[in-house]
C-alpha cells in the first residue's frame, strides 16, 4: 500500500465531523426527494388500488397513471442534478480544508464548484451508460442463449453475476479518483478518466483495500441505522392483514410516516456520504503528491 491508510481515515473523520455543512449538501437531494413520493405512490397501481375513495380510482385512470408517471420523471432530473452537486461540493469543500481552509460557507461552495458541475456531470453519464451497457448485453445474451435450451442456459449464467463485483469495484473506484481530479487539478472529463486510471493501475492494492473498506464499512453503519428505522414499514402488512382490508387509517402511514422514516434515511445516508467522498478526496492528493515528490535523478555527464 503506497500511502498511510490509517492517516487517510484518521484525516478523512476530521473533515466530515468538523465540517457538517457537507452534510447539509449530501442531504439535500434525498429531502427533495421526499416531495415526490406522494406522486410515486398514486402513480402506481399497486398502491392506488389499496387507497380509500377517491383516490383509488387514479389506479383505473390511464390519463391519471400516465401523468403522475410524467411529472415523477420530469421531477427526478433536478434530483439527479442536485446528487451530482452534492458529490461535487463534498469532494470541493475536502479539497479546500485539505489545502488549509479552517471553515466552509454553504454559498461559497456552491460558487466555487461550480466551473466542475458539467464535468463531472459528463463523468457519471459515461459511467452509467457503460455500466446500462454492460448490463443490457449481459442480460441479451443470456436471454439468447435460454431460447434454445429452454431456459438451462439462463441459470447456468446466473453465477457470472459475481463477476460485476470486481467490475465495480474497480470501475467506481476511477470514478471517484477522476471526480478528485477534476476538481483538485482541474482536469477535462476524458483526461480525468484516464488520469483516475492510471493511478488505479499504479496503486491496485491500496485503491481497491480502500473502496472495500469504505463500502463494507459504511454498508453495516448505515444498516445498523436504517434498520430500526424501516420497522414501522415492515409493520403496516402484518397490520392490513389483521384488519382485512386498507382502511383509512392505513393513508396516515403512507403520507405521513413514510416522509418521516424516509427523512431519517436520507440524513443517514447523507452524513455517511460525506465521510465516503472525503476519503477518496484525501487518498487522491496522498496518491498524486507522492508522484509530485518523487525525487528527480539527475545523471552526471560521462
């Protein structure tokens, strides 16, 4: 491992826990998010059906389906715009307290990342449209090949699904390091994939120890949290079958407890991210400074 994993950690807690103005940032999306879930619950049919009169009857409305399925997808493109700038000023705001900065102003870095929006924009469009891509020709194949043997083919296949693991990993961890260069050099969108790539290729160990530590651990915190959290949720289908049917009572939980649990995942999850982000903001400059202090060898002429 090329850099001090302890120090990365150590100096990765101390940004998240003296800065939370980042948290407010990785929060922001999923509070937004919560305005929509009334339109997703009554845009579908499973859930309308169980809701009392009148607004059951969007369930057998195809005009009411469709324009609640519209306004949810016209809805969650600002929400992907605000994740993408959430990343973007976390990654920002641990930059700048790594080079020294003592406080973070909400404003401030909203202004000062925004030159890098659109580039890393451009980042996760190619890394989503790679990853649909290999999933749908994943998927493709597999589907060609159960026609002919009636379906063997499919759950042979099935286990190759292991195999987008190390793909993953590998592939979110140059993501993560272009997205630092981009905004720690300010590098283009392709020549910060191919920088994040090299430095990938040149700390294989440390990177991907790194990645499986970040995500393992912060997978079990945010289990542990979340979990009490969503035993309201798993108790409303034990409570309809013991009433027989959806009553009334059952849209209080819906409109209104399931805001509320949700808020308290997305504050979770949010909190996590900003320690997930600062990591690989500092691991990319404790990577990229070993390079710049490498001590240059000067051959005396024969």
């Amino acid at each position: 491992m090329k850099f001090d994993f302890g120090e990365v950690l150590g100096k990765t807690w101390k940004i998240g826990w003296n800065h939370k103005i980042l948290w407010v940032w990785q929060i922001m999306p999923g509070l937004f998010s919560i305005l929509i879930m009334p339109f997703l619950i009554l845009g579908n049919p499973g859930f309308a059906m169980l809701l009392p009169e009148p607004l059951n009857r969007l369930a057998n409305e195809t005009w009411g389906v469709m324009a609640l399925m519209g306004l949810t997808f016209i809805l969650i493109i600002p929400i992907m715009f605000m994740s993408i700038a959430a990343q973007v000023t976390t990654t920002y705001g641990a930059l700048q307290v790594e080079k020294g900065a003592e406080k973070l102003a909400f404003r401030g870095l909203f202004n000062e990342s925004i030159p890098y929006f659109w580039r890393v924009t451009g980042l996760y469009a190619i890394f989503s449209g790679a990853w649909i891509f290999l999933m749908f020709a994943f998927m493709a194949v597999t589907v060609l090949a159960a026609i002919p043997t009636a379906g063997l083919a499919m759950i042979c296949m099935m286990p190759l699904f292991l195999l987008f693991t190390p793909i993953f990993i590998v592939a979110y961890s140059v993501l993560e390091l272009a997205q630092a260069a981009i905004i720690a050099d300010d590098m283009g969108t392709l020549a910060a994939l191919s920088h994040g790539w090299k430095i990938f290729r040149a700390n294989v160990l440390g990177v991907t120890v790194l990645m499986m530590t970040l995500y393992f651990a912060l997978s079990m915190l945010s289990s542990i949290f979340i979990f009490p959290i969503m035993l309201p949720i798993m108790m409303i289908p034990p409570a309809m079958e013991s009433q027989g049917s959806f009553n009334s009572l059952m849209v209080v939980p819906l409109f209104i407890l399931f805001p509320i649990i949700f808020f308290a995942m997305y504050v979770v999850q949010g909190i996590l991210m900003v320690f997930f982000q600062s990591a690989w903001a500092v691991a990319y400059l404790r990577l990229t400074k070993q390079k710049e202090e490498a001590p240059v060898i000067i051959e005396a002429n024969a």
